[in-house]
C-alpha cells in the first residue's frame, strides 16, 4: 500500500488510521522534509500509540517519554529540530492519527 491509494484529508492526514503503515509513513517523513532517523520513528510510533490508546500526547509528554527512551533529556529545541512544524502535529501526520484539534504545544 503506498500514500497514493489511501484516502487522506486536505491537509494530509489519512482518514483512517488502520490504513497506516510503515512504507505510508517513510513516504509522509519525505513529504514532510524529514529524513528519518531511528529517533524520528520513536518518536512517531509513541504518538500513535498513545493517539490509538486514546491520549493524545503534548509536546511535554512527549520529550518526557523520549527522554526516559533515549536515556538522555531531550529537549525542546532537539524535538523542533527533528520535527520543525511541532512534533506532536507531525508524529500524529506521520503516525496516520487525526489531526489535533488542540492548541498549542502544552
């Protein structure tokens, strides 16, 4: 399955989340701009975990999680490096999750 045959809103997020896979996401990191490293996907299937589990992270909970994975403080500018338009919005796009109807990063 590739980004071309799923369904997807206007500003990208896929309709439904069952069709998400791994392949889908590597094509939405190029979209993105983003070239993935091992922490960029930590970071994605945190967030759809928790999206998924019905908890929607914030940008706090996740550099707390990614800290405690990481075994080093991750930290604000390290997490908008890695995901410039906020990490919590690109992990859910990424991650094939609903599109955040909150506001702001806490």
């Amino acid at each position: 399955m590739s980004l071309d045959s799923v369904e997807r809103t206007e500003n990208g997020y896929l309709v439904n989340s069952s069709d998400w896979t791994e392949e889908i996401a590597a094509e939405l990191f190029a979209e993105e701009g983003i070239e993935p490293t091992d922490r960029h996907w930590d970071i994605v299937r945190y967030v759809r975990e928790e999206t998924l589990a019905g908890d929607e992270p914030n940008e706090r909970s996740i550099m707390k999680a990614m800290s405690k994975l990481w075994g080093e403080k991750a930290t604000s500018k390290m997490m908008y490096e890695m995901c410039p338009l906020m990490p919590s919005k690109q992990g859910l796009k990424i991650g094939g999750c609903p599109q955040s109807t909150r506001k702001g990063g806490y």
